[in-house]
DNA sequence: TTTATTCAACCTATCGATAGGTAGGCATAT
DNA sequence: ATATGCCTACCTATCGATAGGTTGAATAAA
C-alpha cells in the first residue's frame, strides 16, 4: 500500500485514541514499519500531518454520508448515528474531530478551522434533510457528546440507547 | 494560597485546554512559581495528579449543581446548562471530563473510572428532577457535544444557541 | 543501447528541547 | 529531633525536527 496513505491511516488511528498530543512521529512510523524521518519526508511537521488528518477525515465521513436532500429525517438520522455507532462499537475509536475539538485550545490554527468546518458540514447536511438546522445542531451534539461519554465508560451500549431514545423522541 | 491547590489549579486549567496528554509537570510548576520536583512532592506521578484533578472536579461541579430533587426540569437544566456556558464563555476552558473522556482509550484506568462516574453523576442529578433517565442522557450528552463543537469555532455563542433551542423544546 | 542525471522515498545519525521522575540538601515549624 | 515543603541537580527516555547519505526507478543524452 501506498506509504503516505498508511502513514495517514495509523495517524489517524493514534490521534482518535489519544488526541494530537497523544501520538508521535515514531508511534506512526513504528505502525507503518518505517522511520520518523520518513514520516517527516511526507508531513514536514506535525501540524501538517494533523491538517491532513482533518481534511481527509472530513472528505470521508462526507462521502460516507452521501447526499442527504433525498432522504427522509428519520434516514438521515441513521445513516449519521450509525457513522457514529461503528467508530464506537466496531473501530473503538473517536470521532477525530471530537477529540481534536476538545483540545482546541491547544491546536494550531491550520487543524482547528478544519475542525471547525467539520462540524458545519454535518450541521448543513442534516439540516438539509430535516429542513430545521436547530434540530440538527442538537442532533450533532448529541452524537458527539454521546460517543465520549460511552467511551468513558469503557464497555458501552450507552451511546446505541442514546440513538434510540433520540430517534423514538424527536425525529 | 496552599501550594497544593495552587497545583490543582493550574493543572486543571492546563488539562481542560490540552487534555492529559497536553500539559506538563514543568507547565505547571512554572505557573505556580515552583519547580516540576515540588509537584511530584504533592502528585508523585501524573497518573495521580491527573485522578486527583478528575476527582476535585467532580467534587466542585456536584457541589455547584446542589440538590436537583426540588427543582423543576426547567430549573435543573439550566442550573447545569449555566455551568457549561460559564466554563465555556467565561473561563474559555473546556470540561475537564470531557477532554478526558475523548482522551479515554490512552487514560489511566484510575483518571478514566472518575471520568466515567463524572457522567453518571450528572445524569443521575438530572434524572432525579427530570423523573427520565433516557431525557437526562441527551441533556447531558448535548451540553457536552455542544460544548466541544461551541470551542472548535473559536468565537462562538454556539452553546447558548443550542440550549436555548433545547430549552424551547424539550424542557 | 548504453551511460549519465535526476528524483522520490526511504535510511542512519543526530540535534536541542522537553517529558516524567528521582536523590539528596536545606530551611522552617512543630 | 522530626517531619514538612521546597529546592538544586540530575537521570533516562522521548519529543519534533534536521542533515546528509543510499537506493532504485524513471528520464534524458551519448
């Protein structure tokens, strides 16, 4: 496989684990099978790196998302959950942009606005469903904040419950 | 001031920008005015620094909230919701359980478990004037997705928006 | 067709800075 | 005199980052 690719695939697994300061050039390197030099060859700096991350963590949960104008509210709804339900349940992993947002106020501005824009994108797809960004704004929140605390508590269905009663209640 | 809480301090203002991984023994030792080898004097290792930072904040924020059972839903949520919105448009920090939380796959097991009872505390203080445990789940969870999402686009009234839309709603 | 050149993609080795952590000294207060 | 609280001084491991060398494949020149 292509090296960068892998390189941005282990990244992205460390940095959903630990946040941006909780992996290193030599963890990634270390998972890919090569040096942090060559890490460094591809990403000059770790704000490179972690900007890359983003943009490309953005650009696929998009794609994964679809377009969501044909969908029903309650379709749309799940078809967001359930991105959410497989980083937790299959990958044991956070959403990248959760963590990175929780470190914001530590994090270069280059991966921030990334974030940022992140989170109005899922914001404006559901919204383009629902027709009603406040529903959506809370619904993202929801989420989000749902995947941290059921990876809080380790062994979690709390966010698969968290999805239900939303669903049952508000869509 | 006792050196001790002067620590505590500035290490949970540190963590609640960062996260475990983003602040230092140095850090913090240099905001107090003393050397990292007074901090291990008081926390020998990170990993109890960090369990007491989780611990004294449960304390505060339990102790801020008071008794839930006589209040009405209405007055419960806003009494935590005012806590998310102080912490995040007056201190400009982050809730320390929630960085934590994003951070849980790399925490220490005695930071995670506090972390984990965090949530459940606040779900039961909720719940217990709400009269719904499912209702206090998406409060909770939305306060602090809100929160995280309000911190990643830098400037921003975000989490006010979003409780109020929650108040309008669902209260 | 062979030779020379360039380039991408790694490598080894190392940098200064900083991480968490430790040992032992020196006051002050009990 | 004993314990507390802080210090200087230091340790090992690792951080992000850089310099400079090696390889092999593509490209251009002979």
């Amino acid at each position: 496989m292509d090296k960068r690719t892998a390189i941005l695939d282990a990244a992205e697994r460390r940095a959903r684990q630990g946040g941006y300061h909780g992996f290193s050039f030599r963890d990634v390197a270390s998972d890919v099978g090569i040096k942090s030099a060559s890490v460094h060859y591809h990403f000059p700096t770790k704000e490179d790196l972690g900007e890359a991350l983003a943009e490309r963590y953005i650009k696929n949960i998009l794609a994964a998302l679809g377009e969501a104008d044909q969908l029903e509210p309650v379709a749309a709804f799940d078809r967001m959950a359930d991105l959410f339900l497989k980083s937790h349940e299959i990958d044991d992993l956070m959403c990248l942009c959760g963590v990175f947002g929780a470190e914001a106020a530590i994090l270069p501005d280059a991966v921030r606005i990334p974030v940022d824009r992140f989170f109005r994108e899922l914001i404006a797809w559901l919204a383009s469903s629902f027709g009603d960004v406040k529903e959506a704004e809370l619904a993202v929140a929801t989420l989000e904040g749902g995947l941290i605390i059921s990876r809080a508590g380790k062994q979690g269905d709390f966010l698969r419950n968290l999805v239900k009663n939303w669903r049952s209640r508000y869509v």
